[in-house]
C-alpha cells in the first residue's frame, strides 16, 4: 500500500506543481482498465473534483498529456485561451446557434412578433455577410454590410445591430463564445424627427373610416379610443377584457407590450358598446379579433372611406395614425400632460408633444383669431369708459357662486345704456370645489 501512494506523488513532483492546484491532482488507470486517468481540483475551495480520460496507456505519454491540459486550463481561468465549450461551439454552424437562441427566447415568454424580427434580422446578416460561424463574424464585415445598404433608413440599421449584438449576448451568456465582436460598432445617428411623419385622423375621417369597415370597426375604433399598438391589439384574448365591471377595463399583457410591462387600460363608453356586441359566446382564451386587418386591407378601407393615405404634405395615414388619433384627442380634451404621457404609455412626455400630437388639429387658428388688435381703431359699441371700468373696476378673479354685477353707464350717441361689468359670481354655475371659476381670457379679449 505504501509503494501504491509513493509512485501516485512521484507522478507529480513537488517542484512542478503550479500554484492554485490542491492536493487532488493524480493519474491513475481504474481497476480493469488500460487507459490512464486524471483525478484532479482546480482551485482549492472549488468542491468539484474533475475526472479526465488520458487516452493512453502510457505512463509518460498521460503525463505529458496531464501537463497540457494543466497548462491550457490555467490560461482558460485567467482569460488567455477559450474553454473547450467555447471551442466546440465555434466548429457549429451559426444558424444552428440562432434556432438555439431563438427556441430560449419563447421559452422567456417573448412575444412571436419580436422573435420574428430578430430571426429575420439575424438569419439576413448571417446570410448576406457570409457568416458561417461565430469566429466569421467581425465588426469590419458588419459595417462594410451597412455601407452597401443605404436605402435603410437609421433607425432600421441600428435594429439590426441590436438583434446580432443581443443574439451574441446570449452566446457570452450561455458559455458558446468569449466576446461579443460587434460590441465597439457605433450606432447610426438618427434624425431628430420620424421617418415616416404621421397625421391624426379628423372625426369626420375617421367616422367615414367606421362606416365602411363593420369588419374592422371594432378594432380600428379600440386602436383611436386606447392608443394601443397594432401587436398589442392583435394579441388581445377576451380574458384580457373586463366588460362587466362598473369602470371596463383592459389589462394587456407584459408578454405583449413594447416595454414588457402590465398596461391597464381603461375603456370608452362607446368602444364597450361594440366589443359587448362583437364577443357573443366568445371563450376567455380566444382572440379579440380573429382577423386582425394587414396593412393592404387598411389601405383598401381608406380609399372607401375617401381618406387619403398620404396627403399633400408627406405625412402618412397608416394603422399607426391611430395612436396617434389618440394622442391628439387627448390635447385637444384639455388632459393634463403628465395624465397623457401616463395613457400613451411614454416615458419621456417630449415623445407625447412632438411626435403623437397633430398640431394641425388643435386648433391654432381660434387661438389667433381670439389675439388683440393693435392697429385698427375700437369698435364703436365699445367704450373707453366700458374699458376702463371692466379693467379697473371689476375683480379678475370670480368670488364665489353668487351674482355681483357692477354697471358702467356708456353714452351713444343721445342715448345711454347700462354696460354689465365681469361679474364675480355666476348666479347659475359654479366651478371648483368652492364654487370659484377662472375668468376666460381669450373669451374677455375678444369681446373687447
């Protein structure tokens, strides 16, 4: 038993053995077997203890096979060399790593729509860059890529370098690859406004749009009374929908929303009426809409409704018009900024304001109209006096819910009449809580 033990640490030398090696560290051949084997432990506080096949019989041959693997596993633990995995890995072909990829993402509960994307985005690159395998892809190949396709627009070239950059991700994550190549390719700067500038759809639009589409209406009027996005509405089952509570409601699933997150949603009058109408005995686990309308069907139904795609100006009246429909219903409502931003579902209200905001339809040439006249001379109606008095005279601010009314004695002519102040209270209704209500001031200067 003795001479057993000495010829196991004769295998291994005291002066050779490497720092960060426990005392586990032996060759031997099992009972029965010819081949030698390497019982080892890499780092002393690691539990596992690593049994390896030599493939040989030889003694001095399995020793320096041991001292190889010695060697190629310490320059794996500082960073200097790819493990094995890494090693198989990169002799697989690159497709057979996406369908991988793409197979781990649904499990996560991606939605199919994002998982086609990044399968058509990848399954391009890694066709028309000749990526066969992961050691082909470079950042050099990628950006010569982009260069020779100009026609995409930025926002489309940075959704390509983020579905390989995330699909390599993945590869680093699961242990197929040591680096991610695309890591240091810069994004395409992207301009300060859409590619495609939308338009909101006026109430007489889009009541002809209603009209002509009894297929669609439910789901183009739930598009214009919700905001929600065409894969969020076509991914609505009936259990998502809360008809018969006193306030409905809908609450979209994170599994289908663009940041991933629960969207509760409250729903309008009118649009309960017609989703009432269209569940029937509709199952909870069934679609909302059946059939949810392409874009060709869309474009058919505008021209139906008169109602042109794209107008004079450039700006486009597609499915995602709607959203924005909704946007600009809800500034012209008077809903406060930060209440819409929360029902659009933004995380930066500039997003609201400038891009889901048709200013062509708020109105701006009211406001002009409602502006004071510096040029022209006063009315003749009007008085100095009347001027006086209602500026002077009467508080700027109403009271209370009671009439107090101040009369101004104007001359016209050889008659005289009582001019009625602002009043400090109404005598009929009240605003607020204390029955107080803000003076109208565009309404004052206009009557001016």
């Amino acid at each position: 038993m003795h001479a057993r033990v000495f010829v196991e640490r004769e295998v291994l030398p005291k002066e050779a053995k490497p720092s960060g090696v426990c005392m586990i560290d032996r060759i031997f051949k099992p009972k029965g077997s010819r081949i030698y084997r390497w019982r080892f432990r890499q780092k002393p506080e690691d539990g596992k203890i690593l049994d390896i096949s030599l493939g040989t019989s030889e003694k001095r041959v399995a020793e320096k096979r041991r001292a190889e693997m010695r060697s190629d596993l310490q320059l794996e633990r500082e960073g200097l060399a790819p493990s094995k995995k890494v090693l198989e890995a990169a002799q697989r072909n690159l497709g057979e790593h996406l369908q991988d990829f793409l197979g781990d993402m649904r499990r996560r509960g991606k939605s199919e729509k994002y998982l086609a994307n990044l399968e058509y985005r990848n399954d391009r690159l890694i066709s028309e860059c000749h990526w066969n395998t992961v050691v082909n892809v470079t950042a050099d190949s990628f950006q010569a890529w982009r260069r020779g396709h100009p026609e995409l627009s930025a926002k489309t070239a940075n959704d390509y370098l983020e579905a390989i950059r995330c699909f390599f991700n993945w590869l680093i994550k699961n242990g197929r690859f040591h680096f991610n190549p695309l890591l240091a390719v810069e994004k395409v700067k992207t301009a300060s406004r859409q590619t495609r500038e939308r338009r909101a759809f006026t109430i007489d639009e889009f009541k002809r749009l209603l009209a002509v589409s009894s297929e669609h209406k439910a789901a183009y009027l739930m598009a214009a009374h919700t905001g929600l996005r065409r894969t969020e509405l076509s991914s609505l089952k009936w259990a998502d929908l809360h008809l018969e509570e006193d306030k409905p409601f809908a609450l979209v699933r994170a599994s289908t929303t663009k940041n991933s997150k629960v969207a509760p949603m409250r729903l309008h009058p009118e649009l309960v009426s017609v989703l009432r109408d269209l569940k029937g005995n509709s199952q909870p686990d069934e679609m909302v809409f059946k059939r949810f309308p392409r874009i060709e069907r869309f474009k058919r139904d505008l021209k139906k409704a008169g109602v042109a795609y794209r107008d004079a100006l450039g700006k486009y009246a597609d499915f995602h018009a709607l959203r924005k429909t909704f946007g600009t219903n809800l500034a012209i409502a008077g809903v406060p900024r930060r209440t819409a931003m929360s029902l659009m579902r933004h995380s930066d209200g500039k997003l609201t304001d400038k891009i889901y905001t048709d200013e062509n339809l708020l109105g701006t040439d009211t406001a002009i109209e409602s502006l004071p006249s510096y040029t022209e001379p006063a009315s003749q109606i009007a008085s100095p006096k009347l001027v006086t008095d209602s500026q002077n005279g009467s508080p700027a601010v109403t009271m209370g819910n009671r009439s107090e009314m101040k009369p101004s004695f104007v001359s016209i002519g050889e008659s005289h009449i009582v001019a009625l102040g602002v009043t400090s209270g109404h005598s009929v209704e009240s605003g607020g809580s204390g029955g107080a209500r803000t003076r109208n001031l565009c309404r004052d200067r206009a009557a001016l």
